[in-house]
C-alpha cells in the first residue's frame, strides 16, 4: 500500500532588483546543520538518514503564473520551457527530464514597467491589497527630515564559511558595506559561530576615519574560525528586521554577496516610511493583518490584508483603500473591474501567517510603574513579571486560534495524521530512512574540515599578494570602492587611471589639483560605463559629491560644470 502525502504552502515572494522581477524559490535541503565536531554535517535530529550527493529519485515541477503584469519569465538554475498557449496563465516546466534536487530551483517573474496601486486578490472572507510607493512618496512622508542612520553587520565565521570562498566573499560584502557609509553615522561589525564578538563594546560606535580603519583591519582578518554555526532560524531573521523596521535577504547560490549586501544598503541610505495606516472603505468591519504596518522604501511592496468576518460581504466597484502617514495620504487604491474571486482561501491563510508572525515577534510590554522604594521594588518585580507571563499566555492561545482557524502551523501547533485501521498491528511495518541529496552549493560540507582550513589559508595568502589591474566590469567596479579614501575621494596612479579610461591623466584640462580631478573622472566612469552596478557603487559616489561640494565652498553648479567638462572629454 502506498501513503500519499501531500503538504501546502502559502507565501509572499520576494520582489527583487528595485521591484522589477518577483522571484519564486524552493529549496532542496532546509538548511543541512553544520556540527564542528566531525568538520561537516550531521544527520537530522533522531535519525539516521545521511546525506548524500547523488540519490535515487528526481524531481518534476510544475509552475503556473498568470500573465497579469508579467512581462518575462526566466530561471537561472535549470533549464525551462513555457507554455504560452493558455489564455489567462503561463506553464512552466523543467526542459530536461530526471531532474535532481542538486539545487535550489529559481523563478524570476520580471514585471511590466508600469507600477501601479491595486487590489490584487480578494475572497469570501479576505481581502488583499500591494503598495508600491514611489521616491515622491517617501519624501512627502518624510517631509525633508534628517535621519541619523545605524548599519550593524552580522556576518557568519564558522567552519562551514571556509570552502568555496564564502568567507573571502563575505569579506568583499563588508568592505562593500563599509565604504558605502555615510561620515558621522553609527556602525558596527558582530562576527558569530558557537560564540559572537563585536568589533565595538557599544551596540554602535560612530563612523570616523579611526574607527573605520579598525574595522577595515578586522575586515581583512575575517577568517572562517569561530566553531559550528548557531544560527537562529531564517523565521526569526525576519522578525528581527520587523522589529526594528529594517529589512532582510537570503542570499541565492553562487550569487554576488556584494550586490545584494548594496541593495540592502541603498534601501537603507535612503529614506523610509514609517507610521503607515491604512483605511479599508469596504462598506463592513475588516480586521487589519498586519495590525502594525511594517516600514516600507522606494519600489518596496507593501502588502496589507483584511479579514471580513461578515458572510454577505460582497466586493464592488465602490470598494478602495487608502494608504496614510501621519502627515498626509500617500495612495489610493481602486478597482476598474471587479477580479475574480478566489475560493481557496489562499489570501485568508496568507493574514493569519502575517498575524501570527507579528504575535511570534512583537515585544512584551513593560508599562508597570510605581514606588522605587526598597520596600515595593520586590513587590512590582513580581507583579511585572506575572504580568509578562500572562501576556505571553494570551498571545499563545490567540497563535493557536489563528493557527488552528485557517490550518497555519505556527511554534505552538502541529497537524498529524490517524490511521483508522481495525487491524493494528505494525509488526510487518518496515522503517526506510530516504537518504536526503545534499544541495551541490552544500557538497562541500561532506569534506574534511582540516583540508577546508587549508585551502581556505591558502585563498587568504594568494589575495594577500601582488594587486593586479581586474579584468572584468564587476571586479573593476569593486577596485575603485576599495580604493576610495575615508573622506570620499580617490588618488589613484596616473597608469590605474589610464588603464580605466584609455587615456592619459594628463590629457584631461582642469582648473582642479589632481586628487578632484581624478575623484572626478571615476564619478562620470561609473555613472556612465558601470551604470548596471550602481547598487554597488552608489553610496561611494554620494559621499564623493558630498566632499567636492564641500571643497567647492557647497557651489553645486560649479560642481555640475566639473562633471560635465570630464564627460565631454571622455
């Protein structure tokens, strides 16, 4: 007899590259756990099956995207065929057959250029609605406040960081990150495996030429020494970033480091929105999901939900939402026709996973005051903490409600099966552990762990040689970070700058002395022949602008006259 088990999942994607492409992903292994003790990867807890890097099953798939907003779609780890034959939706399928779980399987949906507010998705008894806001958005909601920015780095120095470079590509990630600062904001780097440092005491330090040079010096001793990984899952990573309005990324196998740490940071050197309400005019009471709406950037997606819990609702043209800061109204979103109406409670499931991951992450509250005298203080400890524990009981059973309602799991639940057999015995029952094909980004961990140390000290003395001219756009585009001093601009050699532009520096006319003039000349370089790493580059040449314009008295036209004179002779 065969079981047949199937398992659904509900989930957000993530919209990648400044919100032009959604990206589905599904991963062969949940995250294989690295133990220090055998220098590689233990079995799953209880078991015994093993890891392996070949297995005797493959893997069909089968996507279907509907065409709505989609103007392309690609896969960058198998080879796929689509099927354009259908009115409303694309079919997507692996182009080769006996595909293994080597690796994960990517998806990128790229969107039309055309952004616009709508309601997506509605049901019987939800509703669901994204937001993009553009740059005009964020500076009207943030009304031409300064901010004072703080960057903290958490970067993994475990044995499993030493094969394949990760650990040198981590290192580029924080130099990337570390250049790209602002003067005067607040930084810090914490390196973690069984056991966390920080490079300051203080959760913060500021970003001064000393403290930079510390952290640089830190940077180029990264080294993959800090015993196993304790990593909490990726579920509290994301909480973590709610918490504290920030944002997060999994990284994909064999991808930059670099540009996507300077995706994360171009979002967080600029401004964001904060304070967000949001207005259902449904004609019926709606219960928000989240009930706190997360900070949102510039072609970030903002998706916000409504639970009805009115049977005779129904959804019409008159139906919109409004989006709100505290200081005025960003965006509206209204229908042109009534969408379809889903049935399978997609969109519903989809709310009580954000309200239950809001609950798993929100803080307790701590608002008991009173006396400071001795005598009470024991007294209010007590009542504070009885006070704590009740709130965490109520949040509980209000996660087991959501989660039991709309069929969630979340930490406090678990769906089992029954067998209803008359016959119980289970003698002849047999148990067949199916060993797990380890991703081929992972087949590393099965080697030894003293040859990763090896190998990973010699990467570390060959980097540590000649410096020689990079030969691809991508590398050149990290040389010049890496060379920018701490105040923003560049001394490159005469025979550096000539192998960047084909030109002799002294073939440029300028009134400037030589430190601008090249500061200059590598500004226009990467705004014009490097402009598709601009992630990458984009903090740099901000804070080189920012120090011209202070050595040109704040003159931006003077400024402007500069660049354009170096583009013309260029």
């Amino acid at each position: 007899k065969e079981c047949h088990i199937s398992i659904s999942y509900v989930s957000e994607l993530d919209l990648v590259q400044n919100g032009s492409k959604i990206r589905f992903v599904i991963p062969t292994t949940i995250a294989p756990r690295y133990n220090p003790n055998i220098g590689g990867i233990s079995s799953p807890s209880r078991t015994t099956s093993k890891y392996v890097q070949t297995a005797p099953y493959t893997i069909d798939f089968h996507c279907q995207v509907e065409k709505v907003n989609v103007s392309r779609i690609s896969s960058s780890s198998h080879p796929i065929q689509i099927d354009f034959g259908q009115e409303n939706f694309y079919i997507i399928e692996f182009a080769q057959s006996n595909t293994h779980l080597d690796r994960d399987i990517l998806i990128d949906i790229e969107l039309v250029d055309n952004h616009s507010n709508t309601i997506g998705t509605i049901e019987q008894g939800a509703v669901m609605v994204s937001f993009i806001p553009t740059e005009q958005d964020c500076q009207r909601a943030m009304n031409k406040t300064e901010t004072t920015n703080e960057f903290i780095f958490v970067v993994d120095c475990s044995g499993s960081m030493a094969d394949e470079n990760k650990i040198g590509l981590a290192r580029e990630a924080i130099l990337l990150f570390l250049k790209n600062l602002p003067i005067n904001c607040y930084f810090n780097i914490i390196r973690f495996g069984s056991y966390c440092e920080a490079l300051f005491k203080e959760i913060t330090a500021v970003y001064d030429e000393q403290n930079a040079q510390k952290a640089e010096q830190l940077i180029n001793n990264l080294r993959a020494n800090m015993d196993g990984t304790e990593l909490v899952s990726f579920v509290r990573l994301m909480g973590l970033a709610r918490a504290t309005n920030g944002r997060f990324v999994f990284i994909p196998p064999k991808s930059n480091v670099d540009v996507y740490v300077g995706e994360q940071l171009q979002k967080a050197l600029q401004s964001s929105i904060t304070n967000i309400h949001i207005k259902w005019n449904l004609r019926t009471e709606v219960m928000n999901a989240p009930t706190k709406i997360p900070a949102v950037y510039v072609n970030d997606r903002l998706i916000a939900y409504a639970l009805v819990n009115d049977s005779k609702f129904v959804f019409d043209h008159n139906s919109n939402v409004k989006l709100y800061t505290d200081q005025c109204q960003l965006s509206q979103a209204k229908i042109d026709s009534v969408p379809k109406v889903a049935i399978d409670e997609t969109i519903a499931r989809l709310a009580a996973k954000a309200l239950i991951l809001e609950l798993q992450h929100s803080k307790l509250e701590k608002n008991i005051t009173g006396s400071l005298q001795s005598r009470f203080k024991q007294f209010l400890s007590s009542l504070t903490t009885k006070t704590m524990t009740d709130e965490k009981e109520i949040r509980k059973k209000r996660i087991i409600d959501l989660s039991l309602k709309y069929r969630i799991l979340s930490p406090h639940t678990a769906f089992i099966g029954v067998e209803k057999r008359i016959n119980g015995n289970n003698v002849h029952m047999v148990l067949r552990e199916i060993p797990i094909e380890i991703s081929t980004d992972d087949q590393h961990l099965l080697t030894s762990g003293f040859m990763r140390f090896v190998n990973s000290a010699r990467s570390a003395a060959s980097n540590a040689g000649y410096e020689e001219w990079p030969k691809d756009d991508e590398n050149i585009v990290r040389y010049l970070i890496k060379k920018q001093k701490f105040d923003g601009l560049w001394d490159l050699t005469a025979e550096n700058v000539e192998k960047l532009i084909g030109k002799s520096l002294s073939s440029f006319s300028s009134n400037t002395n030589q430190e601008m003039l090249i500061t200059v000349i590598i500004i226009v370089v990467l705004e014009t022949q490097y402009n598709k790493f601009s992630v990458m580059w984009h903090g740099v040449v901000e804070k080189a602008r920012k120090r011209l314009l202070d050595l040109l008295s704040n003159d931006i036209k003077q400024l402007e006259l500069l660049l354009e004179n170096i583009r013309q002779q260029s």
